[in-house]
C-alpha cells in the first residue's frame, strides 16, 4: 500500500529560510537605480528616506495580509491560490498565467543576463552580445551570443541545484542571500563609520509637497516587490501557521532596513543634485568613490554576481511553486504537477521555469515584456491582499492562526496605494498599460482551452471506468444467486 502512495512536497524549510527566499527576491538591482529616479522627483533628503519609509511599511502591510492567508491557506502557490479560494478560478490562472509568461520569467531572464554584464567585468567575452548563432523561430529569432549562453549558464545551473530538491536548494539559497546581507550590511557600516560624506542633508528639515512623495513612491514600491516569496512555498514550511507569519515578517523587514540604510548612505555621499544625475548603472560605483576615494571595482562586481544570482535561485524556487498549483488543478502542463519521489521537488515546474525563462533570455523582447507586465504585478498583488476582506467576509468562522496586524486598515491603505500607482501608471503609460493588460488577457482562452481539456480528461477517465463498474454488481448478483 505504501509504494502506491504519492510523494509529497519536503516540508523541510524554516522560518528563516523562508525570510531568505523573501530577502533574494526582493533585493535585486532596483535598489542600484531607482534612488536615482527619487532624487530627480524628490530635492529634499528627508522626504526621500520618509517615501522609503513609508513604502516599507506598505510592504509590510501587504506581508502581514499575505500572512494572514498563508496560515489560512498553507498550500504551494502563493497568491493563485488566495485568488482561487476569493475570486473562482479564472482569476487565479490569469494570476498564474503572467507570473509564466513574465512575472518570475522575466525576473529571473533579467537578472541572469545582468549577471553575465557582470561577468563580463572579469571576463569580456562574456558579456559580449555579438550573435553566434541565430535560431529562425517564427516571429521572435532567438539570438545566441556569448552573453546569452553565460545567462542561459547561470540558469540552467541554479534550476539544476532546485530539482534536487531542499536539501541542497535551501543551503545554496541561505548561503546566497546571507551573503549579500552582510556584504550590504558592511558596506553601510563601513561607509559611515570610516567613508568620507556629509550627514548635513540627512538633518535638513526641509519637505516636498505630498503630490512628488506620491509620484516617488511608485518606483519605490516596484524596488520592494518579492516581499510576498514566502507565501509560494508554503507547503513546504514546517509548522507553516506559525513560521510563515515568522518570515514575510522577519524577511520585509530586513529589507526595509536595508534599503533606509542604503539610502542613507547614498544621501551621506553624494549631494542630492549629483545623485539624481548619475547614469542608472554607475550608482553603487560612484557612493563607493566618493566614500572611500577608490572604485573597489572587482568586489562590486562580485558582490553583484551573488547578489543577482540568490535572486534567480529564489525566483527559480518561488515560480514554480505557482505552476505546480496551477497543474494540480488541470489548468498547466501536467508534468509541472508531478514530485519527484526521491528529491521531492516539483521537477516538471522547474524545468519548465527555466526554459521559458530561457526562451525569453534569447528572444530580445525582455525590457519590452517586463515593463509590460509590470502593471500586472501590482494589480494582482493588490487583489491578493483585498482577498483578506472577501474571506473574512465569507468564511467568519474559519480558524485563523494568524491575523493580519492592523486589519482593517493596513490592508486597505495597501490596496488604495496599489489603486493610486495604477491609475498613475495607466495615466502616464496608456500604452505599457494596455499591454500589460492584452498580456493578461491573451491567458483567457487558454484558461479556457486547459479547462476544456480537463473536463475531457475527467470524462475520459470516467467513461474508461464504466464498464467495470457496470459489470461487477451483476456478477456480485451471480455470486449471491449461487451461493
């Protein structure tokens, strides 16, 4: 009886593995680039390290939703099954549909080509984008250079690592993020303790008007996304009721410390005026010359590639987790349902993260994809988070472990922030916006066409079953007679 049992997913992570997988995605390269944009919206220091402030407490805000409903709903796949269990099926697949196509696909394409820009520092010919060999799919050639095959590398490697399953995937994991905390934690320690700056902007008591403080926060609330990670590995945290909680915590607010740190540090270095003019790839070089007189250009560069690569590790455990949901539900690619019983990994989904991931490495339409869909990033976030008020509402008796701090209120200032940089982004972008929306959309009917599939497949099965089923009582009736 036991070998027919199926294999389940490894409960084997902890709370502060879970806070890593959450600290990985979020800290990526936005914070290398995007206090760029805030000083060109904001001239004041203190208002920029208050929208920092205030956009790591609406992450926090979003974690302790999420929180809410992981403990509630502690299965794989993170918002697809808050959105499922709120709002019917469609919209949990249109959910999982973007975070495929683009969502972590992206995330993890983007980031493993910066990778190889990185590698190219010690190594040229890595980053070298000259085409080797183009591949003539219909519509999108996809390009294979040098910089391509040392992403595609990076990719491949870390997929490898995750379909062996937790065992291993949670020590490359930790030992990946808990490098790039403390190689971020001593560059600000170190920055302030010997660096040369001024800390006279960073007691100026000078404000900006509300209007620009609300405009900076969009960007600011795009660098802290990934606070949610957590909650997609949900069935494999041990003691989830309480460790999930412990982790979208814990991991946000490291994060939100990091960033008010960094961003300090950044304002301590560099005059206002000169950071808003600083070439979006050159940030973390130029705070680095003005502090300590040197471009320590080597270690940046190295620190980069860990850094960049826990966030493709984490996204490459995150992802799948969603896909796999989807496949037990019949609405993906079935493999990506299977566990392998050995590694107890979601093999099928991983694989397929990866190459999809792959693809869009190759395709050249990856900025275009990422933007787009970037709208629908924070859309379905908020929903997610809305999802606390609608199963509250409908499910007044369930148990609840834990409870969103500050409901109702935290919840909802999220979603009303999340409805103010949507209408904001579909104001100033029309177009990105509408094609984030087409993205979205575009997932219709093939929710429709797996759903048919499904239901074919249950009848199928049915219609295969029946004649046994029709048999066995009247020869059950035979035997009766006989005896």
């Amino acid at each position: 009886m036991t070998g027919n049992v199926s294999p389940s997913l490894d409960r084997r992570l902890g709370p502060l593995d879970a806070a890593a997988i959450v600290v990985s995605n979020v800290i990526g390269g936005g914070i290398f680039f995007v206090p760029i944009l805030v000083a060109q919206i904001l001239p004041d220091a203190r208002s920029i390290l208050i929208v920092w402030a205030v956009g790591g407490g609406l992450a926090f805000a979003g974690a302790m939703a999420y929180a809410e409903l992981a403990a509630l709903r502690p299965h794989a796949g993170g918002e697809y099954v808050y959105l499922r269990e709120a709002y019917g099926p469609a919209a949990a697949f249109l959910s999982g549909w973007t975070s495929f196509v683009a969502g972590f696909s992206g995330g993890i394409a983007a980031s493993a080509l910066a990778l190889a820009d990185y590698v190219g520092r010690f190594a040229p010919a890595a980053a070298d984008v000259t085409p080797l060999l183009t591949l003539p799919v219909p519509g999108i050639p996809l390009n294979v250079s040098p910089k391509t095959l040392v992403a595609l590398v990076a990719i491949t490697g870390l997929a490898l690592v995750h379909i062996r399953g937790l065992r291993l995937g949670r020590v490359v994991q930790n030992v990946l993020a808990g490098t790039k905390v403390a190689a971020l934690v001593i560059f600000v320690a170190l920055g302030f303790a010997i660096g040369r700056g001024t800390p006279t902007p960073l007691v100026s008591s000078a404000t900006t008007g509300i209007t620009p403080m609300l405009l900076a926060l969009i960007p600011v609330m795009f660098t802290y996304s990934g606070w949610n990670a957590a909650a997609y590995v949900a069935e494999e945290v041990r003691s989830p009721e309480r460790n999930l909680p412990l982790a979208l915590g814990l991991g946000t607010l490291a994060v939100v410390a990091i960033y008010l740190g960094l961003n300090a540090l950044y304002l301590y270095a560099v005059p206002i005026a000169e950071l808003a003019a600083v070439p979006g790839a050159r940030l973390i070089d130029t705070v680095a010359e003005h502090l300590f007189g040197v471009v320590a250009g080597g270690l940046l560069a190295a620190f980069s590639i860990v850094s960049l690569a826990a966030g493709v590790s984490a996204m490459l455990i995150a992802g799948p987790r969603v896909y796999f949901a989807m496949a037990r539900d019949g609405v993906f690619a079935a493999r990506a349902g299977d566990i392998h019983p050995r590694s107890r990994a979601p093999v099928g989904a991983v694989v397929a993260q990866a190459m999809w991931s792959g693809v869009l490495v190759l395709s050249g339409t990856l900025s275009e994809l990422v933007s787009y869909t970037g709208f629908a990033v924070v859309l379905f976030s908020a929903i997610a988070v809305a999802a606390v008020f609608v199963l509250r509402y409908r499910q007044p008796n369930a148990r609840r472990p834990f409870r969103a701090w500050g409901y109702p209120w935290a919840p909802a200032i999220f979603v009303a922030a999340s409805a103010v940089m949507l209408v904001n982004e579909i104001w100033r972008s029309p177009g990105t916006s509408a094609a984030g929306l087409a993205i979205m959309t575009a997932g219709v009917p093939v929710y429709w066409w797996m759903r048919r599939r499904a239901v074919n497949n249950t009848d199928s099965v049915r219609s295969s079953r029946a004649p046994s089923l029709a048999v066995n009582p009247s020869r059950d009736r035979g035997e009766r007679r006989a005896r």
